[in-house]
C-alpha cells in the first residue's frame, strides 16, 4: 500500500471515530426505537376488538387491544448517547410481557424488537456509508 493510499484510509478511520458517528449512531438509534414502539403498538391493535366484544389473545401471541392503556403507555427515549429504550408503562406490561405463575407470556416487545432489528441495523449500515463517503 502506498503512503498516499494509507494516508487516504488513516484519515476515513478518524473520519469515522469522529462526533459525526455519534451524532448520526443517535439518530439511528431514537429512529430504530420508535420504529420498535410503533411495531409494538401495531401488534396490539391487530385483529384486536376493544371494548364489549373483546377477546384475550392467545398464550405467544401479543396481547388484543382492550382499553388502550398498555400501547398508550409504550414510548421510546434516547437513555445515553448510544443507548435508546423502549418500554412500557402500562402496570400490567411486563406481566403480558413476560407472563406469570397463573398466566402465560403475550410478547409483544421482544416480538417487534427481533422484527425491526434487520431495518435498523440497515439504516445504520446506510448513515455510517453516508459518512464514510463524505470523509472520501
């Protein structure tokens, strides 16, 4: 490799460990959650009857919609720089979650969290590109 060509690479590496990764890495992340939260909330809705018709869902599949509590409750937020959260402040959201000893687990936040995971780590993969070709 060449000075010329090693200088070009040493200068997109520094490019790359840089503010802008940060900025953009946040982006990305308050992006991906709150497609997560939207994935979560769309799960609950689906199919779901609220109110005097309504049906419990299914032990494994996410909980039906009832009074709208558990999808009002479910919001996104940046916790760090590198660091997003989605959750839930429904009183009985980690129960439907997770289940308990008389009921078993409604996923619903893990489900769209594994379902969105490939488009954000697409969207990082594109702002992280974006990067890389301005430093060129």
């Amino acid at each position: 490799m060449t000075m010329k060509v090693r200088d070009k690479w040493d200068a997109r590496l520094k490019a790359l460990a840089g503010p802008e990764v940060i900025k953009a890495a946040r982006r990305v992340l308050y992006v991906g959650s709150d497609m997560i939260r939207a994935e979560a909330f769309r799960s609950i809705s689906e199919g779901s009857v609220s109110g005097k018709g309504h049906v419990p869902s299914k032990p494994g599949e996410p909980p039906n919609r009832d009074t709208g509590v558990l999808q009002a409750g479910i919001e996104n937020r940046m916790v760090s720089d590198l660091e997003a959260e989605v959750s839930s402040n429904a009183p009985y959201a980690a129960p439907l979650e997770f289940g308990t000893s008389r009921m078993e687990a409604r996923p619903y936040m893990r489900p769209a969290r594994d379902k969105m995971a490939p488009e954000v780590q697409r969207l990082f993969a594109s702002e992280i590109g974006k990067l890389a070709k301005r430093s060129a």
